[in-house]
C-alpha cells in the first residue's frame, strides 16, 4: 500500500523552497495535490519559524528603502518589483496558516488557504514575467524586509494571525490597488491594469476567506466579532490603520465599516 505523503509535510518543504521559481512550482503542486486527495491530512511536522528567503532581494528596513520617482522608467520596475515582493510574502504567508493551524481549524481551513497559497504563486508568477518585459527581473531591487513580521508575531494564535493578515495587511491591499491601477492605466499600461484587476478581484475572496473563519471563531467563543478584532488590532498591530479605506471592496469581503471604522487614525 502507498503510503500519502502529509499534507504538513509537503507544506513545510514548500515553505522551506528558497528559489522563487521552484516556490511557485512547489505551491501549485501542493494544492493540486492536496485538491486531487493525494495528501493525507496530517500534521506530523512543524512549520519553521521563517520560510527559506533568497539570496535576492536584499531585504531592507522600510525607512532605508530607496525612494524612486513614480513617472520614471526606474519608478514604474520599482512600483512593479515591490508588488512582486508582496506576493511573493504571501505565498509563505498562506503556505503558513494552512501548515500551522490546519489541524485546530480543519479541512475547510486547509481547503481555503492551500488555494490562497496557489493564487498568490500565480499573482507572482504574472508581476515576475511583468518585471521581464521591463528588461528587469525579481531581485534586481531591494525589498520591504518587515512582512514576515506579522506571522512571527501571531505565530501563536489563529485569530490573531487571521485579524492582522487578511484582515489588516491584506484589506490594505484592498485600499491601494485602485490608485495604483488608476496610476497605470494613465501610464497607458493596458498590460498592467488587467494584472491589477485580476489581483484586487482575487484579494477581496481572500479577505472574505479570513474575515469567514475570523467571526465564525469569534461567534463560537461568544464574542462580537468587530470588538475581538479591534482588541487583537491593538494588541498585535504596530501601524494605524490609515484612510482612505476602498469601503465598497472591504464590504464586499464582509469586512464591513463597523469593523474598522472606531479604530483608522
């Protein structure tokens, strides 16, 4: 009899897959083989405290990141190379809440972000292949070395992990992705929008996703779910939360004004 590799097991390796190309081929395997049932749902190994990094980018502190102007040649590679770093966290970012907590949350859980994980390899894939065809490639630029921050720092517990990363950090994205498109379109980068497009439609599923599993943890400890968040924002969450805020994209992902409005600064 063939004995199925875990599910934890083939997390961890992707996690620990440093080669950006190999880390979007592994993550993509793993959730067809997960989706196809070709993994066994067991957690016999741990996730590592950090994912494998590459020797490039060089990961800088945010205030020692290079400011480019936004019109330029060199601005628009640095506008795409750090949307490219971003997706490229998420991956591990996803891999991790799958391989850390999938056990405590269950199949669903490990269902749901197996294939957040694959949309992310995917967004990354197509901001890399965007980064060639401007004569540059990932890892050419330095890069926001702070994102792993957040799951280090929540590590321990799933709703933090879930009100700071998909409900802060990634609703963020929400926010931004607008007038970044609207900078490109003028830009007359047709190209770019529609990579734009198919990110922010993508990332409202996947704040709906943890917003889902967030208020359904809550609603079992008998909690409100605005009040457990706003306290775990407090609690594990360094920066305020800034307007403006894309209201229509964050309602649509069931993070409703009720949510957040108390705490923007």
């Amino acid at each position: 009899m063939t004995i199925q590799p875990s599910v934890s097991s083939s997390i961890r390796a992707a996690l620990l897959t440093a080669e950006p190309r190999a880390k979007v081929m592994a993550t993509r395997d793993l959730a067809r083989n997960w989706r196809l049932g070709q993994l066994a749902y067991s957690f016999d190994c741990a996730m590592p405290d950090a994912p494998a990094a590459p020797d490039k980018p060089e990961l800088l502190p945010p205030a020692q990141m290079p400011r480019r102007k936004a019109g330029s040649g060199k601005g628009r590679i640095a506008l795409w190379h750090a949307l490219a770093h971003i997706e490229f966290v998420a991956i591990d970012l996803a891999l991790d809440m799958a391989g850390r907590f999938g056990e405590e949350m269950g199949r669903d859980f490990v269902d749901d972000f197996l294939a957040i994980a694959a949309d992310e390899a995917m967004h990354f894939a197509l901001l890399a292949r965007k980064l060639e065809a401007l004569d540059s490639s990932y890892g050419a630029l330095p890069a926001h070395g702070g994102l792993w921050q957040a799951a280090s720092e929540t590590a321990h517990d799933v709703r933090a992990r879930l009100a700071i990363v998909p409900m802060v950090l990634e609703a963020r994205g929400l926010d931004v992705t607008p007038s970044t498109l609207t900078r490109v379109r003028a830009q007359g980068d047709e190209h770019g929008a529609k990579i734009l497009e198919r990110i922010l439609d993508d990332e409202i599923r996947h704040v709906a996703i943890g917003t889902r599993h967030f208020v359904k943890l809550a609603e079992n400890d008998g909690e409100s779910p605005q009040i457990a968040w706003k306290n775990l924002v407090h609690k594990h969450f360094r920066g305020g939360l800034k307007p403006p805020f894309n209201d229509s994209a964050r309602d649509a992902a069931g993070l409703s004004l009720d949510f957040y409005g108390g705490i923007a600064s």
